[in-house]
C-alpha cells in the first residue's frame, strides 16, 4: 500500500516472484473498505495521500489484531518506524528498499499468520468448525454463504448452487434440508452427468412395467423417492435437451409421467440444483433452457473455493484427521509447520475435496502422529522447499565460447560474465572463494548472478558444480 506507483510495482515483481498473491492499493480508505482475514501480510507505506499511515495502522490492527503489517518508512523517518511497532506493526524497512531484506520480512510475517492459524486449539476448532449443519469453516466467505443459506432454510424457493468441482455443493443442500422444513422427509440425490440420457428420464421420472427392454418391474424414480422431501439434482448442467424440457414440465405442473406410463402422478418436492457450470453462459449458447434455468435459479447461491477461505484449512485438517479415525495413538492427529505452511499456499483446484485426498495419502505414508512435509505430494513440497538452481558452465564450456574478434569492442557486460564463469569455475562454485578472486562482495557476486540472469543460463550439468544455497555458511 503505497502512494508511489513505482514502489508499488517494484514490490509487486519482488512478492510475486516468491509466490505470494499481491493485492495493491494508493490510498488507506480503500484497504479499510477489504476484508483482511485471508490475507497473510500488509505492506504499508507510512506516507499516504488520504489519511495519515499510523491511522491506517491502527485501523488495521483494531479490525484484525493477528494481521502482521511490515511498514515502509523513509531513512529519516526512523522514529515514526519505531513508533508503528510501538502500536503493533510486526516489522520496519527503511527506504530506499533492498529486495532480500523486505521479501525476508514478509515471509518472516506471513509465517506469523499461519503460526496464528494453526496455533488454534483442537477444542475450540471443534466449537467454531461447525457453522451450520455439516459445513465446515469460520471464515467472512462462509460466514457469508450460512448468512444467504438461512434465508431459503423455511422457504420452498428453488435453489441452485453454483461452484467449482469439490467445493462441498453437496453438503450445502443437505444443510439446507436438514436444516429446513423438509428435513422429516427424504433426501434424494442423483448426478445428472452419471447418466445416459434415456437412463436419467428413467432415473427422475421412473418406468412403468415393459415400457423397454429389460423393464421388468415398474420403477418409481426419484420425484416419486422424495415425496414430502428435497431432490437434490447434482450437475444439472449435464441434462441433454429432452431431458430440460421434461424437468420444466414437471416443475410447472407439480406431476410426473413415469417412461412408457400414462397416469400423471403429482409429486411434491423442493428441488435443489447444483452444478460447476455457468449456467448463464449455458444459456446465452443455447445448450440449457432459459425457461428452466429461471425456474431452478429462484435463489442463486455461490460456494466460495478454498483458495479464497484459507483459513478454513486448519479446521478442515483437524475434522479429516478426527473423522477418519486417525487421532488414536498410532495415526496421525497433526501436522508440522512446514506441512501446514505448504498446505496453506498451495491453490487446490480441487478444492476441499483435494484437500481430503492429499490428508488421507499423508496419513497413509506417516508412520508417526504428526504428518511431516515428506508425507505431501511433491506439488506441495515445492511450495515451502528453496529452488534447487542448475549447476554453473564447465571450464570447458566457457573455454569453447567463440571470442571476440581482435579490435572487435566487447560490451562489459559480456567479459564480466566471462569472468565471472571461469572464477566460478577454477573455484568448484563456492562464491565466497570466486567473490574473493574477482575482488567483490559475497552479497556483491550474489546481485550480479541475478542481475546477468546466470542460475538461467547455468545448464550445462556435464561439468558444472552445484551453486551453495543462499543464507548457509561457505566451506
């Protein structure tokens, strides 16, 4: 949060690089207007236009006390610096800023808030997990969804879910019937997208004795299952043509006409539709009915995907671990830090019910009561674990690189990159020792790889030698 577009972009190459999402602002009235529970960290210059940078301060720290706020202050301003930690700010950088020094406080911040996360008791999760019926999650998303879920709970509006694969859509209709004036009667699901078209007519609607080949018995489908209940049709979005105009009928008249019958039976249900396509879009292309999709969409409700409630993750982890019965002494009721830490960045496009699956491979390859970051999938541990960068050109290599004609002008950048080669090279990669040869700054040498693009350029593995990881001592 900056008022220098400048310093903003400069920051945002920096974060962004290192993983993290960034969101920018100019002006304070405009964070104070966001919802900062999913964020990790706040960046924020004390030099605004609108409002004093200390007033944003305490604004931020009044609405979420365990949100790590790194300030931006200029040289000479170190007093006010000292002044924001001094009302709770968790780190300062001066200005003018170094890339090292304001990414290893915002990790070092961001690492805070997920210690805040995950430091929650399994008691209290267990309190607070529950929202409503069987959904998880304590997060503003959630909380906004239960909000619009207790509006329909008494109402026999339809209801149409929209979210991505794995979102939990399921559990939000059952909520609603449990929760509703259905709840005495059944609950009946069907997957449209598990059917062929004829078979999901006879699986709705049902079939008369002899109505085809292999009807040996009359079938009563799942309006006449859910009588004085919910249908839940899942992925309705799947539904062929035939099969949209006759959900419409029935929606309109209260009656069904099983397959190969001719005796109207009236049905009394609340339909609960879900699906993880936009059904709009659908309709603009002509592949759903827009009669019907006015009819099952009375009460549009989206499910928010796990990206954007990390903090339910904590106490999805503790509900997984209880509900599969892996708390007793011989399985797994926990996760290390740099488990939770890969866990919470990680983007789930599967969403929650990724989420299950990774837990329950985890706990599978865990010998111990606590998942470590070993047991997660390699996606997962590359999150959290440093680049592992490509070794440096052989001597050899360098030696074969054709040279400048004599009396040809060389650029300096390219003989210091030569240079720079062949002292990595004559000393086995160390760049303490190279930095020594060249007459340069460890932290120097460091900058000026980066700045030649050399770790992308180093891809001759015949001969090369491993670059030493950054921020562990020298041989």
């Amino acid at each position: 949060m900056s008022r220098d577009s400048t310093l903003r972009a400069l920051l945002r190459t920096w974060i962004e690089v290192e993983g993290f999402d960034v969101l920018e602002f100019e002006q304070g009235r405009d964070v104070l207007q966001c919802e900062t529970s999913e964020w990790a960290a706040v960046c924020l210059d004390l030099a605004l236009e609108d409002m004093g940078g200390m007033d944003v301060l305490r604004h931020l720290r009044a609405r979420d006390a365990l949100l790590p706020i790194v300030v931006l202050a200029a040289d000479q301003d170190i007093n006010a610096a000292v002044q924001a930690v001094r009302l709770g700010a968790h780190d300062y950088v001066t200005q003018p800023l170094e890339g090292p020094r304001i990414i290893r406080s915002l990790r070092e911040a961001a690492e805070y808030r997920w210690d805040s996360w995950r430091s929650r008791q399994p008691e209290q999760a267990a309190e607070e997990e529950l929202l409503m019926g069987r959904l998880i999650g304590r997060s503003p998303p959630m909380r906004a969804l239960v909000r619009q879920l207790q509006r329909v709970l008494q109402a026999e509006v339809p209801v149409c879910i929209f979210g991505e694969t794995g979102t939990g859509k399921e559990l939000v209709a059952r909520s609603i019937h449990e929760e509703g004036a259905r709840a005495r009667g059944p609950l009946v699901a069907v997957n449209c997208a598990a059917f062929a078209e004829s078979l999901l007519e006879s699986e709705l609607f049902g079939h008369d004795r002899g109505a085809f080949t292999g009807a040996f018995a009359t079938h009563k489908g799942c309006f006449e299952q859910a009588q004085g209940g919910t249908l839940f049709l899942d992925e309705v979005g799947e539904m062929s043509a035939s099969t949209q105009v006759r959900l419409l009928r029935t929606l309109q008249e209260r009656t069904i006409r099983r397959v190969g019958g001719t005796t109207e039976i009236r049905v009394d249900v609340r339909i609960i539709a879900a699906t993880h396509r936009d059904l709009l879009a659908e309709v603009k292309s002509g592949r759903f009915r827009e009669d019907l999709y006015y009819r099952l969409a009375v009460y549009p409700i989206q499910v928010p995907p796990l990206r954007e409630r990390t903090s339910d993750i904590p106490l999805f982890i503790n509900h997984f671990l209880r509900k599969s019965g892996w708390g007793d002494r011989s399985r797994p009721s926990r996760v290390s830090h740099e488990a939770l830490t890969a866990l919470l960045r990680y983007r789930w496009p599967g969403n929650v019910r990724e989420l299950e699956n990774v837990l329950q491979r985890a706990a599978l390859s865990c010998d111990g009561t606590q998942i470590e970051l070993a047991h997660l999938p390699a996606e997962l541990r590359a999150l959290v674990l440093p680049d592992i960068p490509k070794g440096f050109p052989s001597a050899r290599a360098v030696a074969a690189e054709p040279l400048p004609e004599v009396g040809a002008v060389v650029p300096l950048r390219e003989l210091e990159r030569r240079e720079i080669l062949k002292a990595l090279t004559v000393t086995h990669g160390s760049v303490a020792k190279a930095a020594r040869l060249l007459g340069l700054g460890r932290a120097t040498l460091y900058r000026r790889l980066g700045e030649l693009h050399l770790s992308s350029a180093m891809d001759d593995r015949s001969g090369g030698y491993p670059q030493p990881m950054r921020g562990l001592p020298e041989p």
